[in-house]
C-alpha cells in the first residue's frame, strides 16, 4: 500500500474528529497566531485548521536547505489563495534536530525560527505554533531539554501523532495544493557525513525533476560508494507509478545525472523512512 493512502475506520474517524474539533477549539482562544509554515503535510494540516477556528493567521517561511522547493511553492499558493501575510526568510542554516549522528553540527530550529520572527516588525509579540506531532516534540525535548517561550505546541499536547497528521491532511484533500509532503529533505540520507548543503540541494532538484516528469511522490535517496566519492541516488518510485518508473529509466538516468549523481537506482522496497522534524 501507498505510504500516502490513509485507510478510514469508523472507530478511529470518530475518535480523530473529536479530538480536531477539540484543537479547533483550543486555537479559537488565541484570536491571533503565526504558524511556523512549511508547506510540507503538517504544517498544512495545522494551517487548516487555525482557518476553520476563525482566528487571525499570518505564516513565517524559513526557506533553507532542507526544504523542498515544491514545498515552498505549495506554501506559497496556499497563502496566496486565502490572503494569509506571509513572510519568507530565505537562509542557509540546516534546520533538523533530531537526525542521528549530528551532535553539534545543527542549531536549535524553533528557538532559530523565533529569532527570526522577532526580527520582523509587529510580530515579535505573538505567540509561534508549531505543527509538530507528539513524536517530534518528545524528539525536540531529548535534544534541547526545553521548549522556547511564546510557542504553542497543542497539537502535540493533545497526543497527534505523525500518522493522526497523514490522515488529517488527506480527509481535507489538501494535497490538492500540490506536491511537497515527501517531508525533510534531511530523511534521504543514510549517512550523515554526507549531509551539507550542496548535496541536499542535489536531492531537491533531482526531486522537482522527477515531479515534473510526472511521477509525483518520488523520493530521492543518496548514497555514496566505498570510495567516498562516486554518489549514487536511490530513486523510491511509489507502487503505482512503478510501471511508468520502469518505462523512463532512460530519462530518468539521464534526469539525475544532470544534477551530478553518479549511478542511479530504482528502489522496489514499500515502506517509509524516519521523517526528520518538519517546521
């Protein structure tokens, strides 16, 4: 089964709905927030419903290297379409935290997102949401120990999980906005020597190339061999594009090398890979 198709059970739909509309509540008591907006699969689940609460929204975009660019133009649109202020703040930080193997090498996002805002004229005093699930604040917590003041964290405070997030997003048809829910450009390494900044941006274009081929939901892993050297892009295909995958392995070969992968693979494993935090 397709990592994107959510599977509707009466019980849990009921369950789900309580609980959405219990948030729908809780956000309606703010009158006024900014939403830390990615464009991925939480952060416009999260967008939807601080609308379907009424209050006053704007978004803040940090556009940095582990953000797809289909992501950014998703948020983008989104904003566009509902008249949200939106504010993009282009930077070449890597905001993750909880990607294994990196003590010290990556900032503290959240308290990096408040920065920023700060920064920006009238929006220093209201509160900051984070669309993060229960699983990624407890992952936050393990790393920085603390959360920041002046952020909300009701999503995760009311038990939604990274699966509870898939299955809101899908009810409310938002992957109508486009592509850009394939999560942290950060998940597609393997090995976290090799993630910097150039080689994520091989992988965001190697992405948006494949999307614009027509095979939407395409990931692309990277690897490198035992000399270090030669890179190799796993490309996941899923399962129902796997027949038009295998008919354009000649463009798609010649698609990614353009964006300096050496050797290109088609993975025929279902399943997904850890998500890293997604703000």
């Amino acid at each position: 089964m397709d990592a994107n198709v959510v599977v509707l059970n009466q019980g849990y739909d009921q369950t789900f709905q309580a609980r959405e509309q219990r948030l729908i509540e809780t956000l309606a008591g703010y009158g006024e927030l900014i939403v830390s907006f990615s464009g991925r699969l939480a952060s416009c689940y999260s967008m939807d419903l601080c609308r379907a609460s009424g209050i006053k929204v704007r978004a803040i975009t940090l556009d940095n290297p582990t953000l797809s660019r289909q992501a950014v133009s998703r948020a983008r649109r989104y904003c566009r379409h509902y008249g949200i202020e939106q504010k993009v703040i282009k930077t070449d930080e890597i905001l993750i935290c909880n990607y294994p193997g990196l003590p010290g090498k990556v900032i503290d996002p959240i308290r990096y997102v408040c920065q920023l805002t700060a920064l920006e004229s009238n929006w220093g005093r209201q509160p900051i949401l984070l669309p993060a699930s229960a699983e990624e604040q407890q992952c936050y917590l393990q790393r920085f120990d603390s959360l920041p003041s002046n952020t909300i964290w009701c999503f995760a405070d009311q038990g939604m999980t990274d699966r509870d997030f898939r299955y809101g997003f899908h009810k409310r048809r938002l992957d109508l906005w486009g592509n850009g829910g394939n999560g942290c450009l950060s998940s597609r390494f393997a090995d976290p020597g090799s993630l910097d900044r150039d080689h994520l941006r091989m992988v965001d274009m190697a992405e948006e190339m494949l999307c614009d081929m027509g095979l939407d939901g395409v990931q692309v892993f990277f690897h490198t061999l035992a000399d270090r050297v030669t890179t190799l892009a796993r490309v996941r295909v899923p399962q129902r594009m796997r027949a038009r995958a295998f008919d354009m392995q000649a463009s798609i070969l010649k698609a990614l090398k353009s964006t300096n992968f050496d050797l290109v693979t088609l993975d025929m494993v279902t399943g997904e890979d850890p998500q890293a935090l997604v703000i």
